[in-house]
C-alpha cells in the first residue's frame, strides 16, 4: 500500500547534516520526497512510497544523524499523490 506523510521533527535537527541523511535513508529506502530547514529550527519533510518504507524513515527521524537530538516528530498522514519523483533537498 502506498501512503504519504508531512513529517516536522524538532530539537537539534539543524546543523547537523539531517537533511543529507534523510536524502541518504530515503534514497536507501526508495521513498521520494523532499526534506527542507524551517525558520524556527525545525526540520520539514514529505515521504512518499510504501508504506513500510515510509514508516521506516519515519521512525529513523525519531533519532536522526549522530550529531541531531530529536525532541518530537509529527506526522501528518495525506492521501497518497505520486506526483513526486526522486528524494529532494530543499
């Protein structure tokens, strides 16, 4: 089954090469999307592809890089578009 998810984790995310690794799980893991930095520190992702695959990048962003210290994740379950192709940093 497919799925999508508006992922925000929070904490330490910045400066820390989070997005670089989520690029790395993501591609590793086949889920397209996009990773960004937010404003006020946090980190802002879309996930999209099978489901266990992207609760598996999901629960990686629970912990993140070596260097991040994850406080909370948010998940925002959508409705599967497959408009997007590839893993981009933004």
């Amino acid at each position: 089954m497919k799925t999508r998810a508006i992922v925000t984790v929070k904490g330490l995310v910045q400066g820390v090469s989070f997005r670089y690794h989520t690029l790395q799980m993501a591609t590793s893991l086949n889920v397209a999307g996009w990773v960004r930095n937010m404003p006020n520190g946090d980190v802002q992702a879309c996930f999209e592809g099978d489901q266990e695959d992207v609760q598996a990048l999901i629960d990686w962003c629970r912990i993140g890089p070596r260097l991040a210290s994850v406080d909370r994740v948010i998940v925002e379950k959508e409705p599967f578009s497959g408009e997007l192709r590839g893993f981009k940093v933004r």
